[in-house]
C-alpha cells in the first residue's frame, strides 16, 4: 500500500439506501477522518453501480481499500472482483449490505476475498451508521435524518425500528433523490447527491458552488421524480390490462414496452394496480431479459428461488418483496410459464395462503 496517500474506492448503489451509505462512508474519510484508516487526509473515488455494471466500476484503477455498499452478491459481482484481484490488485475489500443473497454468502465472501462484511436485514445506510457509531465516529444531522429516511424507505430490520425519526419532507427528498439517480443514471450527478449529503454545511449551503445550485439539485431531483412517477403509472395501468394469470400471480410482458431504468418501480405500480403479487418482464438493451417480482409478504424472494434452483434465472437478487433475475438464455416463454407456475405454487403453499 502507498505510504503516503492510500487509494480508496466507494462503489455503492444507485438508490437512496447506496447513496446515503455512499456519503456516510465519504463523511467517516473525509471529515472524521476515522475509516477505512485513523487519520488519513486523502479523498475518497466515487463510482456508482448495480451488480450488472460492476466491472465498469473497478475499470482502470487499483485501490488499497475497496468499499462495497448496497450491492447484492451476484454471479456478476463474484466474477468483476475476481477479475480486479487476478489483475493482481489486491484491496482491502469491506462489504456493507442487507440483500439475502449477501447475507447467506458472507462467509464464503470473507473466505475467498480475505474481505470483512457488515451484513444483517436492516438497510445498508443503517448498517453503515451503527457501525460507525461503534468507533466512536458521531455522523452530522443531516446524515443521520437522511439515514432514518433510508430506513422509512427501505422498511424492516430491527435495526431500523427505533431509528425511523425522519420528517415527511426528507423522506420525500430522499425518495426523489433516489428516482431521479436511477432515471438518469449520471454517475456525476450520483456523486453531487453524495458530496453533498455528506457535507457538514447547513442545508442553506452546498458543496456546490451556491445556494442557487444547491435548490436546483433538490428540485431536479423532484421535478424528475413527479415526471417519472405519472409516466410509470401511465404505462402501468396500460400494462395491466395485458396480465396473464400464472399460478397464484399475475405475469405482465413488457418486452418492447419498457426498456429504460426503473423497472422495479413499475413493477410495484402493478402490484398496487392488480392487487397481488405480479412478476414483470422486460428487455434490456443489451438483449438480456429481466424478470422481476413483486409482492407483498414475502413471497416475491420464495418464488425467486424456486426459479433460480430450476435454473429458469440466474444473478438472483433482491429483498422479500421485490426480487428480481436475469433469464437464463435458451429459455422459452413456454417454458418459462411452466416454471413461475410451479415456483409460485410452491411459494404459497410455503407461506400457508
């Protein structure tokens, strides 16, 4: 490692829970000067990712330190950091994150990667703050607001249960937040939201260079998000009328239809549109196919699994109720009826409904 001035990577999600761990990390190096090492003055690098853009996140560089926030353990995920460590980096590699997927690999993760995890089922932001808290580092206001909003949005985890003391007004900006990075996906933007959630100035003043640009980030990010939200309730309630009965689930088909960002919040606007649980798929463009499921107690991960043990998906990931896979190639739409059938069977009679 460099003696005078170590390399550290962040690379967190793209949605609020990724953006707040992001900033309380970048808070813990910069300010408090407290981890990944006491002391250290240097900046942190920045990169936005989802499991499917990993490797583009560790293109280019090495890193002494690399910290994982938010990030489901894939197949992607396992392959792009043996990929950066048969390069011959080797970082010191922290995991935070609360996906199922992760918290049943952790061991295997610490094992292959010598890599320290953070894992349990409250948000990752929440992880991240208890963790912090544990080293005496004490996070600013703003963090702390935004970590309880975190924890409204992301919902369950008793870690999160006597921390939900946000205001109607951050849960709502960090929700925005959240829609207009995942609608752009401007990894400048990303890192503007991070700087500035995790600056020590009053929200009067911004890391950017004025006031005026400080609301302008706050309103872009709302004006985004109404525009976003009333497109996908649009193609939703069109989307609904074309729901196929599969099991105990409705399959929606939005091959052609739908092939930008936010798929998961279309998927949850056709839950709350047909009232039960509701496995969408689409088409992206680089002509894999997603399918996604959402539900509303538990079932969405049970019938995830089912099809991932069927070999119907793979890159599993998710949380309970909203889960979500890459179909593998070769399958048939046939085929792949057949098999949401007998996962959602299965999954239901699981839960005893």
């Amino acid at each position: 490692m460099s003696e005078q001035c170590p390399k550290i990577l962040i690379v967190g999600d793209w949605d609020a829970d990724g953006i707040i761990a992001s900033a309380e990390m970048v808070y813990a190096n910069e300010v408090a000067k407290a981890f990944p090492i006491k002391g250290n003055k240097c900046p942190t690098e920045l990169r936005p990712a989802s499991p499917r853009t990993m490797s583009e996140a560790f293109k280019g560089g090495c890193w002494d330190y690399v910290i994982i926030l938010d990030i489901p353990f894939t197949q992607e995920v396992e392959a792009s950091l043996d990929q950066l460590t048969a390069s011959g980096c080797r970082p010191k590699i922290y995991y935070f994150d609360h996906h199922k997927i992760t918290i049943e690999k952790s061991t295997y993760i610490e094992g292959k990667y010598s890599a320290v995890t953070f894992i349990g089922l409250s948000p990752t932001s929440v992880l991240v703050k208890v963790f912090l808290e544990s080293i005496g580092v004490k996070l600013t206001p703003r963090l702390k607001d935004l970590v309880s909003s975190a924890a409204v949005l992301e919902g369950g985890g008793w870690l999160s249960r006597n921390n939900r003391s946000a205001t109607e007004g951050m849960v709502k900006l960090a929700a925005s937040i959240s829609k207009a990075i995942n609608q752009s996906k401007d990894p400048e933007l990303w890192r503007k939201y991070v700087q500035w959630a995790s600056s020590v100035l009053p929200f009067e003043v911004s890391v950017v260079p004025s006031a005026r640009d400080y609301e302008n980030l706050v309103s872009k990010g709302l004006e985004v998000s109404e525009r976003s939200d009333k497109e996908i309730k649009e193609v939703a309630t069109g989307l609904a009328m074309t729901a196929k009965a599969v099991g105990f689930l409705k399959l929606v088909d939005a091959r052609g239809k739908w092939n930008k960002s936010g798929a998961s919040a279309l998927a949850s606007a056709l839950y709350k549109i047909t009232r039960g649980t509701v496995a969408l798929l689409v088409s992206k463009s680089d002509d894999t196919e997603l399918l996604i499921i959402r539900s509303g107690h538990g079932e969405a991960m049970r019938i995830a699994e089912e099809l991932f043990k069927q070999g119907v998906i793979e890159d599993l990931g998710g949380h309970e109720n909203i889960a979500s896979g890459r179909v593998r190639k070769g399958i048939s739409d046939k085929e792949l009826e057949d098999a949401i059938r007998k996962a959602s069977l299965a999954a239901f009679r699981f839960s005893g409904q």
